[in-house]
C-alpha cells in the first residue's frame, strides 16, 4: 500500500510532453507558458504542464500526440517515452486493466535507452532525474499490478532516492514535496500499524504539509497532491477534509474518473450514501466504457444495506465484464456475503468456492465458508425443531422422538 502511493505520486508528478514554441497546441486552453526553476528550455517544460493537465482531463489522445510530438522535437530528452508511458498507464489505471500493455512496455524501453544517454550529462541534471523517478515509479506501479512486489519496492526506493537529490539540488522546485509527503505519511501509517515492521517516528504531520505545498507551489502536481490529500485524509477517516480536496479537483477536472471513482468512496466512507451512488453514476454518464465502476456501485449498495438486489446485480455485472483474477476473486466473495446476508446459504457457498477457487492464496473466503455452513447447521436445525413442534400439535405422537433421533445423527456427524 506504501509503495502505491509513492507510485501514484511518482505517476502523477511525471506528465511531459510538447514541442518547439512555434507549434506547441494548446490543447487545455491553460496556456503554460514552461517557467521553471529548473533550466530546462520553456517549451520542453510547458509540455509537460500541458501533458499533465491532457492526462488529467482524460484526453488521451491528445496527450499521446503531444509526447509524441516531443520525443521528436526534443531527441535529447527522455520527455517523450515517459510521457507516453505515463498516458497509458494512467489510461490502464482507471478500470484496472492492461489493455495497453505492450505500448507501455515499448515506451519504458525507449525511455531506458534515452536515460543511459542523458545521464552522462551535466546540464538538466534534476530534470532528467526526476524524469527518471518518474519512470521507475510507473514501473513499480506496473509491477505491483502484476504483483511483483520485491520489484516494485526496489523500483519506488529507487525513485524515492532520485527525488530526494532533486529536492536537495533544486529547493525552488516544489513537485519533488509530494512524493515525499507521501513517503513520510505512509511510512508512518505502516510502521504503526504492522507488527515487526521497526518504527518510523510519527511523520503523518510533516507528509501532510509537504503535499499541501506541492499542491500549492508544484507546477506539475497541484491535482495529483489534490488526490494524495484526499487519500490520506481518507486513511484518518477525516472524512470533511477528503471531501474538501475531492471536490477541489472535481472543480477543475470533472472527467477525471480516477478522482470522481476516489470521490464516490468518500461519500461511502461518510455513509453519504446519495451522493456517493450519485458521483459513480457519473461516471457511468462520461466514461461509459467504465466497468470498474460497477464494483463501487455495489459496495455503495452493500454497505448501506438499502438494496441486496442492488449490490448482487451491480457485483454480477461487474464479474461479467471480465476483471482480472484478483478482483474477480473479490466480486465473487461479495456475491456470497450477500447471498449468505439473505440466508441463501447454498448460493452463498458457491460463490464463496469460486472466490476461494479464483484466488487460494486469499484466506477471507475459506473463512467464510466455514461461518456459513455452520450457520446452515444452525437454520437446519431450527426448520427440523419448528417442524417437530408442528407436528406434535398436530397430534403425532411420535413427532418428538424422531426429532430427537434426527438431532443426535447430526450431532454425530459433526
């Protein structure tokens, strides 16, 4: 979880992209004018703002054809690859799939090439590593998706230590702060909350505020800070001040699917169960194609308890459309917790075998099969005692023995 909100960070930081000043498109209508403390050419560092706020729009294609135009334009700088990379990653981040796989890695090869060169020189220093901190943090994203765990920790270290040199050299550049803000606050949360990990000192504070001045001062991060605050804000259960920062973003990026899908989940944190249901509808209204949506609705639905019927169909939707092994594992075990919510324990054991089935290594549905099938005991029982009454005011006299014969048997089987 630590590494992926450094990785989040590091994605959200690293949007390039653009070309020479005369045919730069100002596709965003922001008009980034490229000033930067850094040194690096104006054009090559508004590409990156306009890249950034393209990404952020979820205008995809548009953004892909300002890095492209930008690995053309500037041949000497990684900008170009990892901006692309970035739009794809992103791109897959939304409903949390890999549709863009081989493009991604064509471009984290292209960026590695174009990193071996650029680290011999001197001028753009900073730049070009936190460029670098860029990329390796889209690979550790990459590679916790496809859990790669040791690899994405060692990729997110690694970027961790760029960006600190970058921070140290350049104190002006204000972007490096938040992913060090999220280092100092998910470091905390870790370290207080897992047993045998050595303790961190409690930074939550300090990572708080280094985002809060990314956001304010970075000229690449003020929305993806936005989206770390609302986070963190959400781990503290600070459920005002996530709502806050959700709604600053959405002010300015109403189509950001990834901060209106973070938006939703803090209504549903904040049992606004209405307005939660209603930001993932909207969803549903400008990205269509959104399937991962379909998770969130039903979690709404099941949580509020309002509407079983909701929450299985949304949770079956959802498993139909195809989502990878993990998260077919979840949607099925929630398809049993609401089966066994409506005491239909056969259906619930089926679906908790296939979530157990799906992902084995995952203990929560093995667990739960064996509440369920001693709650089956339990209602089976309870039928066999009512029936037994029945009948012994029935008259039946023989009612009572075969039901204390009955009983003993299931005693003995268990």
């Amino acid at each position: 979880m630590l590494t992926r909100r450094i990785l989040l960070v590091l994605l959200a930081l690293a949007v390039p992209s653009l070309a020479h000043a005369g045919l730069t498109k100002n596709y965003s209508g922001k008009n980034f004018d490229g000033k930067n403390p850094l040194g690096v050419p104006r054009p090559e560092f508004a590409a990156a703002q306009e890249g950034l706020d393209l990404v952020y729009q979820r205008r995809y294609a548009e953004a892909l054809e300002i890095f492209e135009i930008a690995g053309i334009d500037f041949p000497d700088s990684p900008l170009g690859p990892v901006g692309r990379a970035v739009a794809y990653q992103s791109w897959m981040f939304e409903n949390y799939d890999y549709k863009w796989d081989g493009a991604f890695k064509t471009e984290v090869a292209e960026a590695g090439q174009r990193f071996k060169a650029v680290r011999r020189q001197r001028d753009r220093k900073s730049w070009n590593q936190f460029l670098e901190a860029v990329m390796l943090g889209l690979e550790a994203m990459y590679d916790i998706r496809h859990l790669e765990y040791l690899s994405a920790f060692n990729q997110a270290w690694d970027a961790l230590e760029l960006i600190k040199k970058v921070q140290r050299a350049e104190p002006d550049f204000k972007d490096p702060q938040l992913a060090l803000g999220l280092y100092n606050y998910w470091r905390t949360v870790f370290t207080e909350t897992v047993d045998g990990l050595p303790k961190f000192g409690d930074k939550r504070a300090l990572g708080i505020k280094q985002m809060l001045e990314a956001k304010e001062g970075g000229l690449l991060a003020p929305a993806p800070a936005s989206l770390c605050l609302t986070y963190s804000y959400m781990e503290q259960e600070n459920w005002a001040a996530a709502e806050k920062e959700g709604n600053w973003a959405h002010e300015r990026y109403p189509t950001n699917l990834i901060n209106e899908m973070t938006l939703g989940r803090v209504y549903r944190g904040a049992k606004k169960w209405e307005k939660s249901l209603a930001a993932f509808a909207n969803i549903q209204r400008f990205a269509p194609e959104n399937t991962r949506v379909l998770w969130h609705i039903g979690e709404t639905w099941y949580k509020s308890r309002k509407d079983n019927r909701k929450a299985f169909d949304a949770f079956k939707a959802y498993l139909e459309s195809g989502p990878a092994k993990e998260y077919r594992a979840h949607a099925q075990y929630r398809l049993g917790q609401v089966e066994r919510r409506n005491r239909r324990y056969e259906q619930a054991l089926y679906w908790l075998k296939q979530a157990a089935a799906t992902n084995p290594k995952w203990k929560a549905p093995a667990e739960r099969i064996v509440e369920v099938e001693a709650e089956q005991v339990r209602r089976d029982e309870r039928r066999k005692e009512k029936y037994s009454k029945q009948r012994e005011r029935a008259g039946d006299p023989n009612a009572k023995k075969r039901y204390l014969e009955e009983k003993a048997k299931t005693e003995a089987v268990e």
